[in-house]
C-alpha cells in the first residue's frame, strides 16, 4: 500500500476576505482527502488576529514537515506563497498546482 502523502496548502490570504479564503481552503481539503492524502491548511496553523510573522514561520515548519506542497490558483501574487513555494523548491518538496 503506497504511503499516504501530507499535503501543505498553499494559498492566498493577505487582502483577500477571509471568509473566501477559508470556502477555498476547505474546498482543496476535501480534494486532497478524496485523494486518500493529509492535508495541511495554513488557516488551521494560525489565529486571525497572529501577527504575520508568526503565521509564516508556522507555515514554514509545517511546510517542511510535508511531503509535497499544493498551490492554489493565484498563489504567484502572494509574497507568502512565493516564499513557500522557493523553500518547497529547495527542499525537494512534490510540487502541485491547481
């Protein structure tokens, strides 16, 4: 039986509502679950309210904890995601795009 992939979410949050941005987060879990993979959501890393320096290194060491990273459809206008995805690069990390 082939190993179970933990899968980190890549996506957008800065200047986007976050009630879309949850509706979205949520939406890409239930993919990755019907894939029979884990997934990893940044929303569920942080609290509204954290400073987003705390939120990044959250979601840098959970990043790193992953076996691949997912990135959600305009995640090459976030600083954030692009960050994410140069450290997935450099960390070997499987690389999916929606």
């Amino acid at each position: 039986m082939e190993k179970r992939k933990r899968i980190y979410i890549s996506i957008p949050v800065t200047g986007r509502p976050m009630e879309l941005v949850r509706i979205k987060a949520e939406e890409v879990k239930t993919e990755i679950r019907r894939r029979m993979d884990i997934p990893s959501s940044p929303l569920d890393l942080t609290e509204d309210n954290e400073p987003y320096t705390s939120c990044m290194g959250k979601c840098v060491e959970e990043l790193l904890r992953c076996d691949a990273v997912y990135f959600v459809r305009g995640w090459q206008s976030s600083k954030g995601c692009t960050a994410e995805y140069e450290i997935a690069k450099i960390y070997g990390k499987e690389l999916m795009f929606e």
